[in-house]
C-alpha cells in the first residue's frame, strides 16, 4: 500500500487511514467471482465506518448486522432494507422492532425462544418476518480458538438434531416465514478444506430437508475467508477466485435457490492501517521498546487473539534494521503489537503503521484510560 507520509505528517496521531481504490478493487474482485444466483452481504462488525459503507453500498452488496446499530448504520447509508440481513444470538425487542419497521429482508434466527418472540412481535405490527435459522453444523475450521463458531461447543444457532422439530414449529406461526438455512463456521479461514467440509454437511441437511417434502428458497453459507496478515502487500486482495467456486463446485443445490454470503474481513482488511507515531525509544539489559501513541484501546486484536499485523517504518524505511518490541502507552502489559520485531531504526516521532487492520480495528476501539477514539482518515479526503 502507498502511503501519504507527508500529509499524514500534518495529522495528529493514532487515526486509521483507509486506501478507498484498494477496497474498491477488492470489491470487483468479489463481483467478478459471483456466479448469477450467489449474493453478497457485508458483515459490517468488521467495519462500520461511514465512508467505507459508502463504498459498499455503491458497490451493490447487502450487508449483515448483529445489532440494532448496525442496521441503523446501514440504513443512514443507504443500504436498502431489503438487502439487509440481521443475525446475533441475542435481539432485543428493541432490536427486533427496528428491523421489522425497516422491513429487512430476513432474519437469521438463533433459538426457538428468540423465533417465538419475533413472531410475536411481528403480529403485533400485522407483518410477517422472514426467517432462516441458523444451524451449528460442529464443522471445525482451523482458525483461532475465539473465533469459530461452528462446533456442538459455541453459543451460535441451533442443534442439527433440532432442525425439523423447530421448522415444523416455525411453519405453526402465523408472524414468520420460512426461507432458508444460515451457517457460520468461524472467521480468518484460510484452507479451503473447511468450506468444503460444510458444503458436505449443508447437502446432507438438504437431504434430509427433502425426505421430509421441505424446500427453501436459500442457503445462507455465513463467511470467514481470511487474509494475508503476514504478506499484506503481496497479497492486498483475497482469494475470492477459489472461495467461490469452492461453494459452486461443492453445494448440490436445489432449483432456483440462491446462495447467501457474509464476508466481513476479506472485504476490509487490507485497506485498513492503523497509523500511529513513536513518542519513546528505550532500551534495557534485554530489551529494545519503541513505544508509540497508539495502543490497545486502538487495535485491540494483538492483545485479545495475541494477532501479528505487519509493522512498517514509514518515515525511515531505509534505516539499518533494530529489534523491537512495539508497545503502546496503556497501563496493561498485554498493551504490546509485536514482540522482538525487526524494523528500520525507529526514533521519536517516526510514522509508523500497522498494516490490515481495516477489519475488527477501529470498530473495536474503546475509550479506556480515558482515551479519545481513533478517527478515520481516507485517501480521498
């Protein structure tokens, strides 16, 4: 990615900086793989910024929220209702009552109690919701420990043993509609393999859908294709080609249904840095520290899945290398981005930046310490 260094030199530091051409390129990227039945919701939890759902919502993709917010957000976006999907294991009425005003085009539904209250609230208003619930189909992914969510052990969606009783439940309610199955294995999937895995368990429910003379109109497959974290520059643009065809080749689907997708991370990662400047240099018997003005209120994935973002010296790219442990300011030792890390010599008030953080970066910031959010900074502006 090019960086503006002399116009980042004018702002004040830690903000995130994203590359607009980059996730429009990404974004064709995804277009481009489509095949004429699959479609496309953004997952916003990975980034709810207003010039990046701009971008989205420009581009034609739906999105999928897991709260009431996030279906705000979109909505000042422009997204339009009908391509809005809402998940979450836990709606509030509140919530539920948002997206029914809205006239969302389906929920994915998470439990039996939480179906009966949506279909409650649904009569309540002389509407009907459309539904699919969500099925935990225990296909692991290989992927961090704290985000897969499709093994018999997470909280997400319903038992594959309780799938019939609670559609013929579902199809008792006169407040919901019955459209499709929804699943999420886990995020920042890199193998294949996993995707396949679950196209096999997706084609054994449908067949045991059709023994029981049910048909839907849709299969929503969740998301989870990861990225290059590592290489961010070699690799700015993710897999799409195989993602897809790997559903295309691997789902034996019905006539006429489509294919719902929730990419989140694949679509925003890579635009996103998160830029931050170095106030301290100091060293110990053992250790060299660059300590810089962000920290883990900014970019909380280092601290809380022990993540590695690429670290790149911006003001001196070309200075002999040191080894470092980048850390941020905040009163917590897991307040660290890397440890023992090599990079061109830092020295106070060097520019640097920590590469695909533009998914579960700036969303995840907190104010603690009392700390000011980070901003956003495009390349457009």
């Amino acid at each position: 990615m090019n960086y503006p260094t002399n116009r980042f030199q004018q702002l004040q530091t830690p903000f995130y900086y994203y590359d607009l051409q980059l996730l429009r390129r990404t974004l064709s990227e995804v277009k481009a793989h489509l095949q004429p039945n699959f479609h496309v919701h953004y997952a916003v939890k990975a980034c709810a910024t207003p010039a990046v759902l701009a971008e989205i919502c420009r581009a034609g993709l739906g999105c999928d929220c897991v709260s009431g917010g996030e279906i705000q957000a979109c909505l000042d976006a422009g997204f339009p209702a009908d391509r809005i999907v809402y998940a979450g294991v836990g709606k509030s009425d509140r919530e539920i009552n948002l997206a029914l005003e809205a006239g969302i085009q389906c929920f994915n539904v998470e439990s039996l109690p939480e179906l009966d209250i949506i279909d409650e609230l649904a009569q309540a208003k002389g509407t009907v919701a459309r539904i699919a619930f969500r099925i935990n189909p225990n296909v692991g992914a290989h992927t961090h420990a704290n985000i897969t969510t499709g093994l018999a052990e997470n909280k997400f969606g319903i038992d594959m043993q309780d799938m019939l009783p609670a559609i013929r439940h579902a199809q008792s309610l006169r407040g919901v509609e019955l459209v499709g199955l929804h699943f999420h294995i886990g995020s920042q999937i890199l193998e294949m393999n996993d995707f396949q895995a679950l196209c096999g368990r997706i084609n054994d429910l449908q067949d045991t859908l059709e023994a029981e003379d049910i048909r839907l109109q849709s299969i929503n497959v969740g998301g989870g294709l990861g990225v290059d974290y590592e290489q961010p520059d070699e690799h700015p643009v993710p897999n799409f080609r195989d993602y897809f065809a790997t559903y295309a080749r691997g789902l034996e689907l019905r006539p006429g249904q489509e294919v719902h997708f929730e990419l989140g991370r694949a679509i925003v990662a890579q635009c996103g840095s998160l830029i931050t400047r170095v106030l301290y240099v100091k060293s110990n018997a053992i250790k060299r520290f660059a300590i810089v003005d962000a920290g883990m209120t900014d970019l909380i994935r280092p601290a809380l899945y022990g993540a590695l973002h690429r670290i790149v010296n911006l003001s001196h790219p070309l200075a002999p290398e040191e080894v470092y442990d980048v850390v941020g300011p905040i009163c917590e030792s897991s307040d660290v981005f890397a440890k023992d890390y090599t990079l061109p010599a830092l020295q106070r008030g060097d520019l640097v930046a920590l590469q695909t953080a533009g998914a579960y970066g700036q969303i995840m910031a907190s104010s603690y310490n009392c700390r000011p959010l980070p901003p956003a900074v495009t390349s457009e502006e």
